[in-house]
C-alpha cells in the first residue's frame, strides 16, 4: 500500500493541466497578435467559440470612413465656411470630410463655447444647425422632403430656424467586407446584421451587394446611439450571444453590452479599445472570421489536453489500485503526459487559421 499511495502521489500532480492549458491560451492569443488581432485574455478566445450572432457598425467598420464630399446645395461660400469652422470642433469622419473639402479655404470664427454636440443628430452652434436631417425635425424645421429618399450621407444646415441646404458626401466600402457572411457562415455564426444611424435607404444599397447574404445579413438603419443599445439588448433577451463590431465613435455603450465587444484599433477612440474584449489592430472587418477561427482552434486544442491528462491520469490510478501500475507508469501519466500536452499545446502556434484572400468587389 505504501508502494501505491507512492503512485497516486505521482499521478495526481497536475503539472499537464497547469501548464498546458494556459501555454495554450498564451499560444492562441500569441498567433492572433501575428495577425492584428489583440485578445485581452483567455476569456476572449473562449467568448468567441459561443457566438452565433454577429452585429456589425457600418461607418468606420464595413466602411472605410473616409468621406468626400460630392456636390454642395443651396450653401454660399460664407455658409460653407461657417460649417466647416464648427465640424473641425468634431472628431467624426464626416466632421473631417467637411473640413478637408475646405482645405486651403479661410475659415470663419467660431466661439467653441457656443457649440453643442448632440450624438446621433449633429451640432449645434447659436442659430445654426448642422446635422442630419433627423436634427432638421428635432429642431422643428422644415425641409425638401425628397431628401428623406436619398441614400447618400446628406449634412443639413439650418440658420434661424430656415433649412439653407446641405452638403452631400459619398463613403466607400472596405475591401473583402461583401464575403463576410461566407466566412462568418463557417464559423457557424448563424445571423449578421448591420446597425447605422444612416438612411434605411443607404444600409438597404450596401445590404445588396453582400455575397450569399439573403436572410443571414439583416440591416437597420436611422438608429440613435441608445437605439443600437436597444437593438442588442433584444438580440439578448432572444438568447442570442452577440458580438458587436464598431469603431467606437459612439459605439462604446454597445460594445460594453455585447457579449465579445471589437473594436477598430487603428481609428477607434481610446474608450472603445479599453471597452472592447477584442481589438482588431488593422481595422479589417473580415479578421472577425479569423478571430472566431482562432478560437475554436485554441478552445479545442485545450479541451483536447483536459481529456487527454486526466483520461490517462485516472485509467492509471485505475491500474494503480489494482497494483497494476509501478511507479514508472505513474511517472509517464505525470511527466509524459505532461510533455505530450505541452508540445499538443504548441499545434496552436502553427500558421494554419488565415483570413483567405478576398475579392475587391465595387460598391
């Protein structure tokens, strides 16, 4: 009896477990980084092995942000430099499309005290309203209602309580972003949906163009920041696991909320990145497939490792009570197996999870 409590004590050291597991957490985390995806712990990797619904923003995520502004209405240069002088107060990739389409112009003056930010409509500023056309209606102001059929992002600017005109920008689709339900598809991701504060009409266009998307890509747009807040708060109570992918700009409530929050590292704000669970350092949408593809691999691999230690360590405290085992099998179900783990752990480190190339595919 001496003999075999000297190999249960052997056996039951847990160095295949407490090493194994965490190498292979360390390991999936170490090869999503070579692919400008940051975890922020093993939680992450595990979060993103339950999901089956996949929410993505539109401006700044699907799309590149950059807007250029394509034809101004209605607006005088004076007027045209009053706007831009308040949208540099803002960080908003259409603030910027303005001020850059002013470039090289004289600015008006403005006092940034006056200025009032309202997220989901605009600004703000005196007697001057610059915003979408939702800020026109919240303000009591009327305008052109054709305009509420265009897809294109419109800026609207008012002056005492009269719509003056407005300024209409174009945004660009990311590259690979149209084979996403593809590839999320394979991950076993069940739903995608898109969420904006932009036109119904606008999310139905890109909604089109999205390959293999027919009732697995759904669009909602005219969405306020509590809206989209709202929206996932549904999605929840439905029993869905939800990842929320945005850039931050006004995204950092709904990536707290989702289930696995990422985040757009390049662009996103400071707030959004220290939100997020998972930071997606190159702003490619598409590397949420590969984030989910990373995980699965990393989850299986450390369960194959639990299965495997204890398996091995019970049939051998099995053969140990029947005094089968002698110490050199205790030392194999201890060492061995260990060894056996680690280097199963390393498989993880292998290049075989990727984002394929994809497409360029005009909008």
């Amino acid at each position: 009896w001496l003999q075999r409590a000297l190999v249960f004590l052997v056996i039951s050291c847990p160095c295949a477990l407490v090493i194994s597991v965490p190498l292979g957490y360390f390991g999936g985390i170490g090869v999503a980084s070579r692919k400008g995806i940051l975890f922020k712990g093993s939680n992450g990797l595990d979060a993103v092995t339950m999901l089956d619904t996949v929410v993505f923003d539109k401006t700044g995520t699907l799309t590149t942000g950059a807007f250029r502004v394509e034809q101004t209405v209605g607006l005088s240069p004076e007027d045209l430099a009053f706007v831009a002088a308040v949208e540099a107060k803002s960080s908003h990739p259409i603030a910027r499309a303005v001020v850059e389409f002013m470039q090289g112009k004289p600015l008006a003056t403005v006092d940034s005290a006056h200025i009032v930010n309202i997220p989901g409509y605009g600004m703000t500023c005196g007697t001057w309203a610059i915003g979408t056309l939702r800020l026109m209606k919240k303000q009591g102001i009327a305008y052109d209602e054709a305009l509420d059929e265009v897809a294109e992002t419109i800026v609207a600017v008012a002056h005492d309580g009269r719509f003056v005109g407005y300024i209409l920008l174009a945004d660009t689709p990311k590259a690979g972003i149209f084979t996403l339900p593809q590839r999320l598809k394979a991950q076993g991701i069940k739903l995608m949906q898109v969420l904006s504060g932009d036109k119904q009409a606008l999310i139905d266009r890109l909604i089109a163009h999205f390959e293999d998307g027919k009732g697995f890509v759904k669009g909602y747009g005219d969405l306020l920041p509590e809206g989209k807040v709202a929206h996932l708060e549904a999605l929840k109570q439905e029993g869905k696991s939800v990842a929320f992918v945005g850039d931050g700009i006004n995204d950092a409530p709904v990536l707290a909320l989702s289930d696995v929050g990422v985040a757009m590292g390049k662009m996103g704000p400071d707030m959004a990145i220290e939100t997020a669970d998972v930071v997606i350092q190159t702003d490619d949408p598409t590397k949420v497939a590969t984030a989910i593809a990373i995980g699965k691999r990393t989850h299986r691999i450390v369960l194959q490792n639990i299965i495997f230690a204890i398996g091995v360590k019970v049939l051998v405290m099995v053969l140990g009570i029947l005094g089968m085992a002698t110490l050199w099998e205790a030392v194999f179900a201890d060492s061995g197996v260990a060894l056996l783990a680690v280097m199963n752990s390393m498989r993880v480190m292998k290049n075989r999870v990727g984002t394929p190339s994809a497409p360029t595919i005009s909008h």
